[in-house]
C-alpha cells in the first residue's frame, strides 16, 4: 500500500487496460550501444516537436541516456514482438545487440530495421520524479517506416493480427 492507500499490484494492473504502442529507445555512450522497450513515450509539442519518455531508474540506459544528451526511438510494428521482449529483459546491453542488425541515426544512434517509425531527439531536460526519470527530447531527425500495424501492449499482452487492417487486443481475464 502506498500513502494514499492505494495498492501497486492494482494500479498495474488497472493501468493494463490502458493499451500502449511499443518502442525500443536507444542511445550510445562513448562506444556502446544501449537500449531498452518503453511504452511511456508521447508527444508533448509539436513546436518544437518535442517527445516525453520515461526511464525507470533501474535501467542501465537511463544514465547512459542522460549522459549522452541524445536518443533513438523505433516505434515497432507488429511483428517485432521478439525485439520488444529481447530489449525488455534485465540483461546488459552489449547481450540485448549482440548479432542484431541495426541502421544508424544521424548521429549513430541504432535503429530497428522495420520498425514503423524512427526519430532521434536531443534531450532538453530530464526530472527526476520519484522512481524514474522524466526525459524531454525535442526531435532533430525523423523518418516513418513500413506503412504497417503498429505493436501494441494491452492487458500485459501484445495484440495479435487479426486479418487486413484489424488487430486483435487480449480478452479481459474471466472474472
């Protein structure tokens, strides 16, 4: 229970039923590649185009993104489930590269071939709240992708195809 009384394990699980779109956001730190799967990404402006993400303090990208000043975000399209669950594992990031293709930024921030969509963002600010980070990037590069279904998260689930155009999102759990 939190000061308000309200349970994590509920807010997670209330959250769930917000559906979200999937992205690996990366950065390079002197010669390395970092990278991890968000779903805490959006617009905040459009003048300047400016996104909002936000890094769990854990993560060993989040220092790597605040120190490098930049970062990459491939917005995945629906068959890049196994990219989101590889760059979602607690493991380091030279393991999360290891023999996967990327392009580059840019400035050399990796991309997912593939994916949707790819920007790149300069970092404006970053504030701390609580156990994450708070990252304002305005975007200095972009380039939209395939014109396919996004990947989407629901319920702790991804959405599965379901025919031209349609996507399936999981069914609530039975009560």
């Amino acid at each position: 229970m939190t000061e308000a009384g309200i349970d994590p394990a509920g807010f997670r699980r209330l959250m769930a039923r917000w559906p979200t779109g999937v992205a690996i956001v990366t950065t390079r730190d002197g010669p390395h590649d970092h990278g991890l799967t968000v779903n805490s990404l959006l617009s905040v402006s459009l003048h300047p185009p400016t996104l909002l993400l936000s890094l769990g303090v854990e993560a060993d990208s989040t220092p790597a993104v605040e120190r490098s000043g930049r970062f990459a975000a491939s917005f995945l399209a629906l068959g890049q489930r196994s990219l989101s669950e590889r760059f979602a594992r607690t493991v380091p990031s030279a393991e999360k590269f290891r023999d996967l293709p990327v392009d580059r930024s840019p400035s050399g921030l990796a991309l997912v071939p593939g994916a949707v969509a790819r920007l790149e963002c300069r970092v404006r600010s970053v504030v701390p709240v609580l156990d994450h980070r708070l990252v304002l990037g305005e975007v200095v590069w972009l380039e939209p992708g395939p014109d396919a279904s996004p990947l989407l998260f629901h319920r702790s689930s991804y959405a599965e195809d379901d025919g031209p155009q349609r996507l399936r999102l999981p069914a609530p759990p039975p009560p």
